[in-house]
C-alpha cells in the first residue's frame, strides 16, 4: 500500500493530496487525517498517513500524541489562505477575528494567547520550515506552494519546547524536484476578491534543484462605510518564495536546504464600537469611521537553511538555522465609531460621560523584529533504542511603538506615547529516547532545559489620567527543566493505547505598556493524557480517541488599565479536562465521511483581581463544544474527466474573550459550511476549474473584542459573511 502525506484532519476536510515526501518538522500525532481516494489500494482501505512527529518519519497510527495535518491539496480545497484559515477544521483550536495589530489570537485546548506585546510571548509556537517565528503579527502571511501543515495539540515540552504550553503549529513548503514542472493558479470571488499563484521548478545542476512561487491577492471590502459610503477592510497581499535543494545524501554527502521568502501586505484596519449600540454590533455588514489614513502595513520574510548529514548508517547530523524580519504598522480609529454616534451615546448613559473625550481618537502601533536561530540535532538508531540530543539557541531584538490622541482631527492631544526596545535571548538543551520493551510495550520520554532572559527598555509620556513621563531599565532570566514520558501499548495489529504526561514552559517577560509594572513570571502546564488509535473493517474505518487532563499554572493575563495601557499578571490556576474523537471512514468507492466531536472543560480554579473574584469563569477562547462533519466524492465521468466534490459544516459552542466571561466580550457559538466542486476535463491534461463558497450559512459573530478605558468602552471586530468564486487552474 502506497504511504502519503496526510492533507487534512477528520474534523477538517477529510480528504488527502497527492503522494509528496516528508519533511523534517515538527509534529505529534493523534487526529487521523482525509485521505485521498486515489492514495487508497484496490481494497479502497484507508492510506497509510506520513508524519514526522518525532522528527523522524512515522506512521501517525504508529505515533502517539495529537496532531492534525493538512496536505498542500488540503490547504487549496479549503481555501486557508493563511493561520487563520485554520479556524472550526482542528479540534479543541479557536482561532479569533484580528485585533488592534491585526493578528489572530490561537488557543489550542483551551490555553490562549493574550496579543500582550514585545515583551510577552504566545502559547502557540509557529515554525516555517522548522524556523521558530516569535511575533504573532509575522505568523499570518500568506500560504502558497505549502507541501503540509501540522498542528500540535498539547504542550510540547521536550522536542519543541521554546513557548509551546498550548501546542505548536508547523508549516511545511513544498521542495524542489529535478523536472521541471509547475503550476499556475487564478480566480475570482464576491467582495472583489482576486488572486493568482503559481510555482515553478527544476533541475539547475547535478543533485541541485529549486522551486519559484509567488501569490498576489486583493479583496475589494466586505463592509460599507455608512459616513462615507465606501468599501471597507479591502487588503492587498504578495509573496515571494525561493526554496533550493542540494541532495548528495546517495554519494555519502550532505542534503542541504535553502528557503527564502518576502511578504507584504497592505489592508484597511476596521474595527467596530460595541457599546455605543448598547451592547450590540448592529449592523454587521456597516461601520461608520470617521478617521481618513486608517491603514495596515506588514513586511515579512527570512531566510532558512537546513542541513542533514550521515555520520553513519545509524546516525545523523542535522542543522536548521534561520533568520525572520517583521516590520509592521498601524493606525486605526480608537473609538470605532464616528464622534455624533459616540456624542449620542453618552447622551443615552450607555457612556460616561467624562469619556465624551474619545469621541474622535486615533492610535498608531508599530513593530519591528529582527530574530536569528539555531537547532543542531544528532540522532542514532540502534535497534530497540532511538535516541536524538540537541540544543538550541534564539536571539531576537525587537521595537514597540505604540501612540493615542485624543480629537485626533482637530486638537489632536496626546494621550499616551509608549516606545519600548526589548531583547529576548534563549537557550535550551534537549534528549529523547524511544526504548521498545517488547511487541506490546514501547517507553519513550525526554527532558529539555531552557534559559530565557529578557531585557527591556520602556519609556512611557502620558497625559492622562495623571501627565507622567517615565523611562526604565529592565533585566530578568528564567530557567526551567521540563519532560515528558510515554508508555505505548500495542495489543494487536492496527491498534496504538497510549499514555503520556507532558510539560510546558512559557517564559516570563514585561509589559511594555505600562510603567512601574514588574515582570510577570512564566506559565507552566502539566498535561496528562490517555488515547487509543485504532483501524478496522479491513482498515476502512479508522476511530481515533483522546482523554486529557491539564494543570495550568500562573496564567499571564492581559486586561485593560486605562486609555492606551495593559496591565499583564499571572493568574493563579486553572484545571483544563477534555476529549476528543475522530472517526474516518470510505462509505462507498471513492466516498469519504468524517466526523471530529470535542468537549472542553477549561476554568480557573482560583483568580482574584482587586474585589474581582473570576474562579470557576471559562478560560479565553475555550468553547465547551465542538463538532466537525465532512464529507468527500471523486468519480471519473466517463471520458469526460475527473468530479470532486466537497463539504464540510462546523459548529461550536458559545467561548469567551476574557475572565470575566460577560455575554458583551463572547461569542454565542457559530456555524459554517463550506462547499466546493472541482472538475478536471479529461481533455486539458493538467486543467482544473472549481467552484467554491466558504460561510454559507452567512453567520456572522463577534470575533474579537478590546476592552479600553477600564472596560468601559468596548470595540470589536466582525467575522466577513458569506464568499464564494471560482479559481482555474493548470499544472504542467
């Protein structure tokens, strides 16, 4: 039976891409993905699924832990343009609505990120090509030419460790053959949205190959401005990728990757007041912004460069070195509103009236990184045993700016000026063994050591509520040992019992917001699971389940302290228990159906602040439910060519935005469905028109919310309605 990559989770979309060879990433294995059903034997049995979870090839049925991993097809049927695109396709992950930066906060398991600034790190690790990417506003580019995405639930505490106390997600571009081939991709949809893509590649000289790409897209706007009358939230994105390949691992020699790529975007910043309406959003499809030059810019790019070399037959040298750029800015209304909507709302009570000042506000944030790492990995296979050591070591150097004014379109006062330089150096050594006991029994643990420091230089001009103008020098160091230990248990052939205890560390660092306020200590978990991985019905079916029990300590959490400030402190405790299922199976030749179901019990056990008392409130971004059905047709239609068809519907459970879990700053829960239809002619080798529509169900929530001047003003930002279009495309 022939081995694929996985393209997609159950819960996501059920279907797999086109056979491609695994790449060195991250990884850990739980969620069974789709398959393709042209992967499949004449039997029509499920395919084997290829992931590297232990930074080596492995079967995912053979693999303990949880990952859901989504093909290069996958990623196109799906249309996930970028992380975000993620969102209601991986169980137990929640995915927000952009914020003020313009970055999504990611929680994995109910374990979120807080958007705190250069000074605070997110739970989830994003990694390119194995490259660690530290800020989130660089997480979410544009993905084009991507061979695989892994999503890693769990902390991940030994193998990928720096900030992974919720998990990681790993992204994976496609290599370079020798032949040269291609692809080149356009297409259209509502809102004005167009896009084309392509990749091109081939042999440059003996044992050296690469591969070009690019994307370019704009969207006109989905909302309408009603003081101006104007098309809102347009963007306009590029990227530019370079990947090359020297292979002279059959001559004895070395297999050396070399990654480029350059990104830019340009988008409206549409944010949307919540209060003035009195509590509601109104309108979803209307805004009324009343500040001109509201705009987003973001540059990212780097370079990686991995390196692979054979000691021996049992032994392996590997480097992955890399080097990541952000530079980003924006300015965006404040108040969300226009300054008559906000004048009748504090009017009507609904606002103090002391914050009539607002009316017509402007902020303006910008950041800079420049980040360098390093991973040098030595791996040994000696029969029962399998061992890796490595260390790693990241220096990033990173700007904040950070500016409000007050009748931002006449006088102009300053607010609040916020500047801030912080340098983030980490070190971490690591080991993990795999120690096969017997044909029913295999341990497998690791320990990873990880020294952080953080040095910050904060200087803070405010002229509210008390004119002050501070600068501070600031210094702190964290060090911390974590592990993680698994007994896998096989009973019978296509059945995989494991238990696993796993530890997380994110480290510490300072609020870059707020002067006089102290470092804020680092986060740790500790993570209990129990799962079964099973295929049955002559490996038609295939029914994957994980129990887990979490416990998570001296939370950072973000909350607003006044106008243009934070304030970031640990939080006490939480406990985090949940399950997941997933169930696969071929219904018919060529048919495909897929079912995800999670449950999330995520509270804090105890988390005061001032008279405040939030213990026994939901964690952020932790829906109690989850569910995930799919289901995915290809025929040949006689000698006219190829039908693919696809669906997919999502729904969750109601999740909150903050501690204190009030109907204004949540969700309700939502539902999507997603549809697309593909249709290969046979005439046109290579040809492929689809059609597609993604939010059918046009629900339309709150996906994010800010809190400003003590909560008593709050803005939000709007999921976009129902999109559809077609796209061509053609490989040669």
């Amino acid at each position: 039976m022939k081995s694929v990559i996985v393209t997609a989770s159950i819960g996501a979309a059920m279907f797999a891409g086109a056979p491609a060879s695994a790449q060195s990433a991250p990884g850990a294995g739980t969620t069974p993905p789709p398959q393709d059903t042209t992967a499949s034997n004449s039997n029509d049995q499920l395919a084997d699924i290829v992931v590297v979870a232990k930074k080596r090839e492995t079967n995912l049925q053979d693999t303990s832990g949880a990952i859901t991993a989504f093909g290069g097809d996958a990623v196109t049927k799906l249309g996930i343009t970028d992380v975000s695109g993620l969102k209601g396709l991986v169980p137990n992950v929640s995915i927000g609505e952009p914020r003020l930066t313009a970055n999504s906060i990611i929680s994995i398991r109910g374990i979120a990120g807080q958007d705190g600034g250069i000074g605070q790190d997110e739970p989830v690790a994003v990694y390119l090509d194995g490259v660690y990417l530290g800020r989130p506003q660089g997480q979410f580019f544009s993905l084009v030419d991507i061979e695989r995405i892994e999503v890693l639930k769990g902390p991940q505490g030994t193998l990928y460790g720096r900030n992974s106390t919720a998990g990681a997600i790993s992204i994976i571009t496609r290599k370079p053959s020798a032949q040269f081939g291609g692809t080149i991709e356009a297409g259209a949809g509502n809102f004005g949205y167009y896009h084309a893509r392509g990749a091109v590649e081939g042999g440059l000289a003996p044992r050296l190959s690469a591969r070009l790409s690019f994307s370019y897209s704009t969207f006109g706007g989905d909302l309408t401005n009603t003081l101006t009358g104007r098309r809102e939230r347009a963007s306009e994105e590029g990227l530019l990728r370079l990947v090359a390949r020297y292979d002279a691992a059959a001559a004895g020699g070395p297999t050396i990757d070399l990654t480029a790529d350059y990104g830019r975007t340009a988008a409206d910043t549409v944010l949307k007041n919540l209060t003035v309406n009195g509590g509601s959003y109104g309108n979803p499809d209307t805004v009324s912004l009343d500040l001109p030059d509201r705009r987003l810019h973001r540059d990212v790019g780097g370079v990686g460069l991995t390196i692979g070399q054979k000691l021996s037959d049992t032994v392996k040298l590997t480097s992955v070195s890399g080097y990541r750029h952000l530079g980003f800015n924006v300015r965006y209304d404040a108040d969300a509103t226009d300054a008559a909507t906000f004048l009748t709302a504090v009017a009507l009570g609904r606002i103090p009236a002391p914050l009539a000042i607002l009316r017509d506000s402007a902020s303006f944030q910008s950041v800079r990184s420049d980040a360098y790492s390093e991973e040098l990995r030595l791996a040994g296979d000696a029969g029962a045993f399998k061992w890796m050591v490595g260390a790693f070591a990241y220096d990033e150097k990173s700007d904040f700016g950070f500016r409000v004014n007050f009748l931002a379109q006449s006088a102009n006062i300053l607010s609040s000026s916020t500047s801030a330089r912080n340098t983030s150096t980490s070190f971490a050594g690591f080991s993990h063994l795999e120690w096969k006991l017997s044909d029913l029994f295999e341990l497998e643990g690791g320990l990873r050591y990880s020294y952080e420091r953080k040095q910050m230089r904060r200087a803070i001009v405010a002229t509210s509520p008390v004119p002050s103008n501070t600068v501070e020098n600031l210094s702190k160091s964290w060090g911390n040992l974590t592990g993680d230990l698994t007994l896998n248990i096989r009973p019978t052939t296509g059945v995989l019992g494991y238990i696993t205890v796993a530890q997380g560390f994110k480290s510490g660092g300072f609020n870059a917001t707020q002067a006089g306020s102290p470092a804020f200590n680092p986060e740790k978990v500790v993570s209990y699971e129990v799962g079964i991985k099973t295929d049955f019905l002559d490996r038609r079916a295939r029914l994957n389940l994980s129990v887990f029990h979490m416990n998570y300590d001296d939370l950072q959490v973000r909350f607003a302290a006044g106008i243009g400030q934070i304030t970031i402190q640990n939080a006490a405790k939480a406990t985090i228990d949940g399950v997941e299922l997933e169930v696969l199976g071929r219904a018919a030749p060529g048919l495909t159906l897929g079912f995800t179901g999670a449950y999330l019990n995520a509270r804090y056990d105890r988390y005061t602040l001032g008279a405040l008392d939030f213990s026994g409130n939901r964690l952020n971004q932790a829906p109690r439910w989850s569910l995930r059905a799919s289901a995915d047709y290809d025929t040949v239609l006689g000698r006219a060519g190829q039908l693919s068809l696809h669906a997919g519907y999502s729904w969750q459970s109601r999740e909150y935005y903050r501690a204190q879990n009030d109907l204004l700053n949540s969700n309700p829960g939502y539902e999507n469905l997603e549809a697309r239809i593909g249709f290969s002619p046979a005439g046109i080798k290579g040809a492929t028109i689809e059609v597609w529509g993604k939010n059918l169900t046009d629900d339309r929530y709150v996906g994010a919310v800010v809190p400003l001047a003590n909560d008593l003003v709050f803005i939000g930002s709007i999921n976009r309605g129902r999109t559809y279009g077609v796209d061509l495309r053609f490989k040669f």
